[in-house]
C-alpha cells in the first residue's frame, strides 16, 4: 500500500467482515508495547522536560550550544536505528534487539546524578539515545508484523496514543518533583531512573517473543501422535534449504531500490530538515508569551495531551481515506502554528493554540509514516525498512537543530523561525508531488463484435 493509495490491489483477498476486523483491530503485542513505551516515555519525559531549562538557566549553555547537544542527541539515535533494524531482521528477534534498547537507556538515567557539566552530560545522553535507536526499528516492526496491513494506521495510533500518555506524565511529574524537592533536577533524575527499570522488567514478562501473525484466526495445529524416530532423508536437506535465508546487508540497502520506499525516505528527509525539534518551540513560545520558568516543565503536556486525544482518530483516518493527506494535513498545521509564534499578538490563548497544533500535526504524522513504510517492505526486511526512513527523517531534524540553533544566536528567534517556516512550506509542497497518487492504468480496448478473423 502506497501512502496515498486507498484501493487494494488487484487479485487482493476481500476485505473480512467488520465484526473481525474490529477484534483483531489492536493485537496483544500491540497493547503490551504500548504499555513499555508508556512507562519508559514516563522515564523519558521527566528528564526532557526540564532538560532545555538545566542547560541554558542552570549550565549557562547557549542557544547554538544546545542546538548542538539536541542535534547530536536525536542524530545519535538516528544513526543507531540503522543499526538496531538490520540487527533485528538478521537474528530473527525484534525483542532481543528492542530490549537491548530499553535496557540500555535505563541504565544511562541514574548516570545523570552523577553528571554536572557538559562533557558528562554530553555522553550519557548520548548513550542514552543509543538506547532508543537500537529500541525503535524493532520495536515498529513487532507492531506492523502482529497487525493485517489494512489496520496499520490504528495500530500504530493506538501505539503512539499509549506511548504519548507516558509523554503526557513525564513532564506533569517532573513539575511536581520540582515544586517539592530541594535538589529538584537531581530528584527529577533518581525518579526517572526508576521508572525506566519498571519499562524493561514489563517487557521481559509481557511483551511475546515472537513476531506475530497479522492473519486472523488461530494458528494452533491440531496435536499429532507420536511417530517413532526416522532416519534422516534428502527431503530434511531440501526443507532446510528451504529456511529463509539470513539478512545481509545489502538485502538492506537494496530496499532503497523500492519506489515507493525511496519517495518515502526523501519526503521524510525534506520535511525533516524543516521541522523545528519540539524544544525549540516550547522555549520559543516562552520567549514569545513571558511564561515563567517555573511553568516551563508544562509546556509538552498540551502537545501531548492534544497528540492523546487524535493519534488513534488520525491513524484510522488515514487508513480509510490515505495516508499522504493526513500526513501532509500534519506538516500543514505545523506551519500554522509556526506563524502564530511569528505574527499572532500575544493575547491568553497564544499558548493553547501553538500546542494544540503542535500535537495535531503528531497525530497526523507520528503513526501514519511508519504504517506507510511497513506497507511497502517485505516482512523479513520490515524492521530495516523502517529503520532507513526514520534514520533519514532524524537525521535531517539533526541538521535542523543546528541549523536553527545558528541562525537564532545569529539572527535572533523571529528570521529564525521564519526561514523555518519558508522552507517547510516549499518541501511539504514537494512532498505532496512526490506522494501523490499513481495514475490508474489505461483499460484496454474491447473487442469489435463486428469485426471476425484476422485484419
């Protein structure tokens, strides 16, 4: 399925009835990943939150410095996902792989008590990003794999909608810990260290260690009797020639060689490039708006609350009507929110506003991306696949955090932002022309009924 297709393709199986559609709509692993994602966002966000503020108020980081830190903090993860995607699909256990992640940043959290300058902090974040990029790959193809292609979209909205209720707690408890503890920042850390344990002993016990199936329907056989011990033929030769092959590495690469994937990973990229990373924005809105610092932690709460709400609506929405205008609506209302932080006056409302939109345009892209690339790669290369157009798409935001970075101390906050928002106007443009849908093929002519024998 391509993102902006909405018809199976010819000689597809008809679509099962809606009574198990909805049934098989979210699978066990869905739910079970989601709940990880849940109590490790928890983790995450707490320590994200006030991360912006610790750097720039408490370490005295500049803007281009933390620019840097958060390019290198996302780029890391990028890198890494390549990695973590190709190692999955080759030893045949997205969990294996997905643990090593979780268990990885984990462990980086109670490092961050220990850390108080750059250098430190530095490694251990980015130690810690090397954790979500081994962890997201797999983890996204655990989801697509255990779920029928026409239900993607909710899955992953399902997925992401659990996943943001940990983004929307995180920030809400490192509030509250800095409303009441002494040594707030360190507070925030030992919490945070905790949390992230629980997310990996949940995934030990909870999370299936196979792939899934997305069929409906058991797939238990009916038990056999015992049949005596037999000597060994030619025909166990040709069935373990018949096992699939490992994955190489240019298996991986040559998925790129895929139209539809390649359109996707250079759309990605291009909106990548343009898309402000969140802390910029929350620190943006409040320069424009005069919020305290004591409020700053709150600010991802409205983005995740908003993303709460519409990630499982936008993820079913864009499998009944496409992906390609739910996701390009997505970067749509991105830019709206960018022009309000450039030209709206800064009445009461200007924060709700910029936040709602900020969280419409996650539900609108977050799941919808990795449905529609899951929908173009073979299944023994799904977590590869996934893994090239999120290491594009994280790769670009790096550039863009440095990019913006730089041109804020050099310009200041207002060209900036306009420049970003210039330039994700253009590539959303590209985007949709890129995407758009594949011309039907031309019928061919019907034969003459008048006309007998050769011409």
């Amino acid at each position: 399925m391509y993102l902006a297709d909405r018809s199976a393709p010819a000689g597809a199986k008809p679509a099962p009835d809606r009574g198990s559609v909805r049934a098989a709509a979210v699978a066990p692993t869905v739910l079970a990943l989601g709940t990880v994602s849940l109590i490790t966002d928890i983790s995450s966000e707490m320590v994200t939150a006030v991360l912006p503020l610790y750097l720039i108020a408490g370490l005295g980081l500049s803007p281009l410095g933390f620019g840097a830190l958060d390019g290198v903090y996302n780029g890391v993860s990028a890198l890494v996902q390549l990695t973590g995607g190709h190692l999955a699909d080759r030893v045949r256990n997205h969990k294996l792989i997905a643990g090593l992640g979780y268990g990885l940043s984990a462990l980086c959290k109670p490092l961050l008590l220990f850390a108080h300058s750059l250098g430190p902090i530095s490694v251990i974040l980015t130690l810690e990003r090397t954790g979500k990029g081994l962890r997201t790959a797999p983890r996204d193809a655990l989801i697509s794999l255990s779920t029928p292609p026409e239900l993607q979209g909710r899955a992953f909205g399902v997925h992401r909608a659990m996943d943001t209720t940990g983004a929307l707690l995180g920030p809400l408890a490192a509030f509250l810990i800095l409303s009441v503890a002494v040594d707030g920042y360190d507070a925030v850390f030992g919490v945070s260290a905790c949390v992230a344990a629980l997310g990996v002993v949940v995934l030990m016990l909870f999370v299936p260690s196979g792939d899934g199936d997305p069929r409906p329907g058991p797939r238990t056989r009916p038990p056999r009797s015992p049949r005596p011990p037999r000597q060994r033929t030619s025909d166990d030769s040709a069935a373990a020639a018949e096992r699939p092959a490992p994955v190489r590495l240019r298996d991986a690469l040559g998925l790129l060689r895929l139209p539809r994937l390649r359109n996707l990973a250079v759309c990605a990229v291009l909106l990548g490039l343009t898309t402000v990373s969140d802390a910029f924005v929350y620190l943006l809105l409040q320069r424009r708006t005069g919020i305290g610092d004591q409020w700053f932690p709150l600010l991802p709460l409205g983005t995740a609350a908003v993303f709460l709400l519409l990630a499982v609506p936008a993820g079913a929405l864009a499998d009944r009507i496409g992906r390609r205008t739910v996701f390009l609506t997505g970067h749509a209302l991105l830019l709206a929110g960018y022009a309000l932080l450039l030209w709206a006056p800064a009445l009461p409302a200007l924060p709700y506003l910029v936040l709602a939109l900020h969280g419409m345009f996650y539900a609108a892209t977050d799941g919808v991306l990795p449905a529609a690339v899951a929908a173009t790669v073979p299944a023994e290369l799904r977590a590869t696949g996934l893994a090239l157009v999120g290491t594009g798409q994280a790769l670009a935001r790096f550039g863009c955090s440095l990019a913006f970075g730089a041109a804020w101390t050099l310009w200041g906050t207002g060209p900036a932002l306009a420049a970003a928002a210039a330039g994700l106007l253009c590539c959303a443009a590209v985007a949709g022309f890129v995407l758009r849908p594949a011309a039907p093929p031309l019928p061919l002519p019907l034969p003459d009924p008048n006309r007998t024998g050769s011409p």
